[in-house]
C-alpha cells in the first residue's frame, strides 16, 4: 500500500526556536535539522513528508494579508503533488491565519492543518512533537478535508478556533463548535461535524486584497468621541466586539454617533460577541435594537478572527456591500450556525 505524502510547510514560530543570548530566535536550518532528529517521523507507519521553509522565516506577530497570501500560494502551488499540508505557524496569529485559509482556499479537499508548539523544539518538555506527528498523521488520514488547527491533542475547525491561553499547553479553544477529533491512544475522529466537501473540486486560490477593516471592543464606560477619527470613508468593515448578545451603550436607544456614521459612509459593521459561546441576536434587547435598525449584520457566533477574515475574503472578491452583507449572515465554510 503506498503511503500518503504530506507537504510540511515551516513559515516560522515558537516550534523551531533556538535560544540566543537575546530570547528564542529562529534560525536558519535549524528546524530542518530538528525534524530530522525525531525517530518517529521516520517509522515506515508515517506518512511520507517534505519539508519547505520560508526564507525569511515569519514572526507570527507580523503575519497578515501578504502572508496569508504567502501561505495560500504555497499550498496551491504544491496541492496535487501532495495529500495533505501541515502548516508551521506561530501561535500568536495562528486562528487568524487558519481562519483566513479556510475562505481563501475555495474547492479545497484535502487536509490543511495548522500547528505549533507553545514550547521549542530545541527545549525540554516541547508540546511540538505531539503537534507535529500527529498533524502529519492527519494530513496523512485523508479524513478532514477542510482547514483545522491541532494543538494539546484537539483537532479545531480552522475558523472556529480561538486562542485561549498564552502559556498553557491547551492553548486553543472551540467555543462554539464540537472538535473535530481528540488525541488519545487512537485519534478519534468526530464525523457528524466533520466539512462535507466535494471530492473531486478543484482547488482555486482567492488572494486576498489590501482593505482597510477595523475591530472595536465594547467596553463599560467606552467614550465612543475617541475612536471618531477613525470612521472614515476609508474604513471598509469593522467588527464590534459587544456586550451579550449584541448589546452597546446607548442613550435612549440612540445609536452612538460615530457607529452612525459609519454606516453613512457605507461601512459594513459586523456584531460579534464578548462572550466565548453564545451567539449575537440583534433586536433581542433594547440596546441592540439601533444596530440592528441602522443595518448592522450579526456575526451570530463567529469568532472575531473568522469575521475579520471572512470581511478581507469577501471584499477581495469585488463583490457589492449589500452581497458582502448578505455572505456575512451566511456560513460558507463552517464558520457560524445560526
């Protein structure tokens, strides 16, 4: 029986991580080495694996669009030389980037799946063997056939993930959305939740466009005067980040005048909630009903790093405002349930 091949692609991260007299750095050659060294990767029961490493390897606290886009061509580039992708990501940005992925890579039906470590490969104690074998494992299985994230022996809808911890080994969560599958002795697959693909689609890679999208976080006592300058006729989207099920402070049921004003100037504001589970319901409070009356689009329960990628995607696709707003409310790739 031949065995699957999956394409290890290393953008950068905490995994591959040397120490220096300056912090953990990455360092060239480093991590290639360091995969090398790992006997399990080279039992005859792994699938085969290829290693490709960007040059300049990538802080993950400075990946957006154009490495989004970095990442989407490497995978389109090498999608039928491969059956499956492991994605080396730093955990900063990681449900970011997965979530970003999962709408960029239209007609995808093979598995894509981004890990990390929390802790070096070059220190005691690293989270990132398990991550590593057991990615390539996935991507090897020809299971999931949609973007997830695996991390602390959890298998996550790319763009239902949520970073939860900054120094835990469980560092990701699933708020809203059943895992995929769970590590344990076996790795257990939940199938009824899985993305029903189409099988035999082609792959087309939609990169993303510059476009200007903001985030607002609500907070108690929020002085709205001094975000106004933002609201420009440059701000294409922004996701407010409300109290509940979509509730802000208002003042006899008045829409804040600088949310006002970005719906004058076309502005697609997208409702997302503090809370981790639970899901926005526009109109079901006094204080949502101005967003939702002004025109607002609910989130439902999308995370925020799904809405900002979903916002990118959709203007990247040229399409008018009231479709964008329409594709909002809409799930397209496992991003929300209603």
């Amino acid at each position: 029986m031949n065995r699957k091949r999956v394409c290890v692609i290393y953008t950068g991260g905490t995994i591959g991580m040397f120490p220096t007299e300056n912090g953990y750095a990455p360092k060239k050659g480093f991590f290639a080495q360091a995969m090398g060294e790992i006997s399990d990767l080279k039992s005859t029961r792994m699938p085969q694996w290829e290693l490709i490493e960007f040059d300049p390897l990538l802080d993950s606290s400075n990946i957006a669009v154009s490495q989004w886009n970095q990442i989407g061509r490497a995978i389109w580039e090498n999608y039928n030389s491969y059956d499956g992708f492991v994605i080396l990501h730093g955990t900063d940005t990681m449900a970011y980037t997965a979530s970003a992925l999962s709408f960029m890579l239209e007609g995808l039906s093979k598995p894509v799946v981004i890990t990390g470590s929390q802790i070096p490969l070059s220190q005691l104690r690293s989270d990132g063997f398990d991550n590593i074998i057991t990615s390539i494992m996935i991507a090897g299985q020809d299971r999931v056939k949609e973007v997830c994230l695996y991390f602390g022996g959890k298998l996550i809808r790319g763009n239902r993930a949520t970073k939860s911890s900054a120094d835990g080994l469980i560092a990701f969560d699933s708020p809203n959305y059943p895992y995929l599958a769970e590590a344990g002795i076996d790795i257990e697959y939940n199938d009824t939740v899985l993305y029903k693909s189409e099988e035999k689609s082609q792959l087309n890679l939609v990169e993303l466009k510059q476009t200007s999208i903001g985030v607002l976080k609500i907070f108690p006592g929020i002085q709205f005067s001094l975000f106004e300058s933002i609201m420009t006729e440059r701000l294409q989207g922004i996701v407010l980040e409300t109290f509940g099920t979509g509730n802000i402070p208002s003042t006899d049921n008045e829409l804040p005048h600088i949310i006002e004003k970005a719906f004058n100037h076309g502005t697609i504001v997208t409702v997302c909630s503090q809370c981790q589970s639970g899901t926005v319901r526009l109109g079901a409070y006094e204080t949502s009903s101005a967003l939702s009356k002004a025109g607002a689009v609910s989130g439902f329960n999308m995370t925020t790093e799904a809405a900002v990628a979903k916002l990118y995607y959709l203007f990247s696709l040229g399409l008018s405002r009231d479709r964008i707003k329409e594709l909002m409310e809409e799930d397209m790739r496992g991003e929300l349930s209603k």
